[in-house]
C-alpha cells in the first residue's frame, strides 16, 4: 500500500543515541523485521534510490543516503522516524543495525489493535480534451470519397462520455465526473480545479484521466500513446496547511508523495495500455508508455495520465476515429484498464 490518499497525520519522532554499529544485508534485516505470522517483504524502486518494507498491514517507506547519515522515514503513512539512513556499498543495500532495531521496535509499537483502514479510490477524474472554441487537432480527409474534418474535441468527448457511463455503472459507490459534458470550453486552469477541488476522507484517494486525440507534421505518423508527469518535474503536492506543527518534514514528506504519484500514474498508464493492446493492437499501433510534463498532469494533485487516441492527422487513423465501433473500442479498454488499476490498489 502506497501514500495515495488525501492526508497524513504527520508525528516526528526524533531516533537519537546510536554509535557506530554493523550493517546489515537486506536478508538479514528482512529476518529481522518478521514477526509471528507475517512476514516481511520489500520493494525497492532504482529510479528514486527509495525502498519500502511491508508487514500485513504496515509500511515503511525510506530513502537512501550516506553511511553515518540519519534520515526521515515515513511509517504507515502517519508517522515520521529520524533513522540511520540505510545506504548503498558498491550497488548493494546496507541496513544499519540501529535502523533495523529501530524499527522493529516501532511496527511492533504500532500494530493495529482494530481492523485495518480499507484505502479506497473515492473519486475518477474523467477529462474531454479541449471543447468549445478549442477545437484542438483537426484532421481533413477524403473518407468513403467525401470530404471528411475531424475535431479532436468531438472525438475526446464521445469517448470520454462512454468511458463515464461505463465506470458509472462498475463503480456506483464512487464519485464518476467529467470536466465537460458537452462541447464547451473549459480552461486548462478549471479543470485541475474541479480535480483538485473532490473532498476526502483521509483514506480516499482520487484518479485523473485526460482523454485526447493527436496531430504531427509527418502525416504517415499513427498509434495511440499514454502519457503520465516526467518524474524529474518537481511539484508541491502537500497542502502547508495541514501541517503547521511540522514543517520541517514537509520537504521529504512531498517528495514521496510525488514519488508515490509517479509510481501509482504508472501502474495505471500500465494497467490502460495492456487493454489497449489487446483490443486494437490489430487495428493501432501502439506507441507506447511516456513521461512528458503537460499542464493538467502536472497540477492535479494525484495520479493522473493522459491518453492519445490516433493521429488525426494520418488519414488511416482519423478514419478509425470516426467509426463508432472503433470509438467504442477505445471507450471499452480504457475502462477495462481504470477497473484493474482500481482493484489492484483497492486489494480487491
């Protein structure tokens, strides 16, 4: 389970008083941190240089840094611990020994003496690119040997209506919205809004989806994309606010979040390009899982993903994107791809 929900209650817990002592293997430290019926295991992220251990229902989440150094660590998504940092010997993981006992002694501290917090996604986030006076890419055909323009805005949006009313019906316990329902203009602004704007409970996390269609200079360009943040980009994810009485946390705490972000906008860009491929790989190729740092992406504070439908301006494309059935298509393994990302965050 990652950080993906609305807040953390955040305590420091300053961890004083170690000397020099051994490190240990990542094996050793996993003995270490077993307890009676559960076992722990560990994910370790190369990108970030981050780590997270889990036991049943707890998690801690760390960074690397430099032998002697000490570290923040976040624990079960609610406290913060100041811990010998663990660090890497020439590409290996090493655990110092106060960092280890630390730590087994604060999961055991910190069992849950009631029924676990089931994390849940409360709200989907459902984004028609461009509309009213945007119209966006515009491809001009001669299709069936008439003359045929395409509006990117009018593609995004009958997909996008589709994709609502389908994740409607799967998820009548969630809030299902879009950013428009018809063909207005909404600013880039407005809709990382109403995004931002879903009230949670401190359990619920929201998901955002921006649906549009492509155009190139290089007309024999075609395939259907699916984008999420450049993890480089930085951005402030935190509500200052809320933690008033520990802002001296505030800088790591937001750097995993965003870190958490990136890793949950992956899994879902994932979880939609595997349906993809399966219903229209024949009919599309694919281009792919990229990062970029377009404004919507960028802004909302949660998971989110962009999606390219076609290139309107490849004749073969646009053309597949007038039909109904391939529209449809579309609508169907999106829909497919939000439902296995939600049940896998959800453990369903």
């Amino acid at each position: 389970m990652g950080l993906l929900f609305s807040s953390i209650l955040v305590i420091a817990i300053p961890i004083v008083g170690f000397g020099d002592e051994k490190a240990l293997t990542l094996d050793e430290t996993l003995k270490n941190l077993n307890s009676p019926g559960s076992v722990a295991t560990f994910q370790w992220d190369p990108f970030f240089q981050a780590g997270v251990f889990s036991r049943a229902d707890q998690y801690v989440s760390f960074r690397v840094g430099m032998p002697g150094e000490t570290g923040l660590v976040l624990l079960n998504g609610k406290e913060i611990l100041s811990l010998p940092s663990p660090f890497l010997e020439q590409g290996v993981l090493q655990f110092p020994q106060a960092f280890v006992s630390a730590l087994s002694k604060a999961l055991e501290d910190t069992l849950p003496q009631e029924a676990p917090v089931q994390f849940r996604i409360a709200a989907i986030i459902v984004d028609p690119g461009h509309g009213g006076k945007d119209t966006g890419a515009v491809g001009n055909h001669s299709i069936d040997g008439k003359p045929v323009r395409v509006d990117e805005k009018d593609i995004a949006l009958k997909v996008s209506q589709d994709l609502h009313s389908r994740l409607s019906r799967s998820f009548p316990d969630k809030q299902v919205l879009l950013t428009r329902d018809q063909d207005v203009f909404i600013s880039l602004d407005d809709r990382v809004a109403i995004a931002n704007g879903i009230s949670l409970q401190d359990n619920e996390a929201t998901v955002f989806i921006s649906i549009h269609a492509n155009a190139s200079f290089n007309k024999h360009v075609r395939g259907y994309e699916v984008w999420y943040l450049n993890p480089e980009y930085r951005r402030t994810v935190i509500d200052h606010s809320k933690y008033k009485d520990a802002q001296e946390v505030i800088p790591i705490l937001n750097a995993m979040l965003e870190e958490e972000f990136t890793s949950e906008s992956i899994r879902m860009a994932e979880s939609i390009m595997k349906r993809f491929d399966e219903a229209l790989g024949s009919s599309f190729p694919s281009r792919g899982i990229k990062a970029e740092e377009w404004f919507v992406v960028r802004n909302v504070r949660m998971p989110s993903v962009l999606v390219e439908l076609g290139f309107l301006s490849n004749e073969t494309d646009a053309t597949l994107l007038t039909d109904e059935t391939y529209l449809k298509l579309f609508a169907e393994a999106l829909h497919k791809g939000i439902l296995d990302f939600v049940h896998e965050f959800e453990g369903l």
